[in-house]
C-alpha cells in the first residue's frame, strides 16, 4: 500500500461522514442531503420499533448509557416505553 492509498483507508475509517458525503454528491441518482449520521439514526429507531433488544443496539452503537440510545437515536417518548427498555 503506497501513502495515498493509506491516507484514502485513514480518511475513510476516522471520517466516515465525509466520505459518505463525497459518494452521495457523486450518485446524483441518490437523494441528496442524505446524511452518515441521518442513516445511523434511522437504523437505529426502526430497531428498537421493531423490538430488537435495546442492549444490544447500545452496545452496537457504542453509548456508555442506554438512555443515549433511548433519548437520542431511538426517539422513544412515551415513558413507560423507556421504563421498559431500561430493565432489559
């Protein structure tokens, strides 16, 4: 691996969303202002609504507390909801 080819690897495992960005902008197909993080968040919410184990999405996602995951990405608002969540 030469060191451009080392730069591309670093740029695409450390910034992410910029990379994401670049093939967005490049496949006019796509719709556009679709953002790394408005993905991550989307999956993130159809899984808890879909009932996947919220532990388990934590841990995927890498918060250090389930009410990031609940609060943030998951959108969950009603509090008996939340209550649940938390004792699994």
């Amino acid at each position: 691996m030469d060191d451009s080819q080392f730069f591309a690897v670093s740029i695409a495992i450390f910034y992410p969303s910029k990379v994401f960005s670049k093939l967005i902008k490049k496949m006019p197909e796509l719709p556009q202002g679709i953002t790394f993080h408005g993905l991550r968040s989307s999956c993130v919410s159809i899984l808890v609504h879909q009932g996947m184990d919220v532990k388990s999405i934590q841990k995927w996602v890498g918060h250090a507390d389930i009410d990031t995951t609940l609060r943030i990405y998951a959108k969950v608002k009603d509090k008996e909801s939340k209550r649940e969540y938390r004792k699994q």
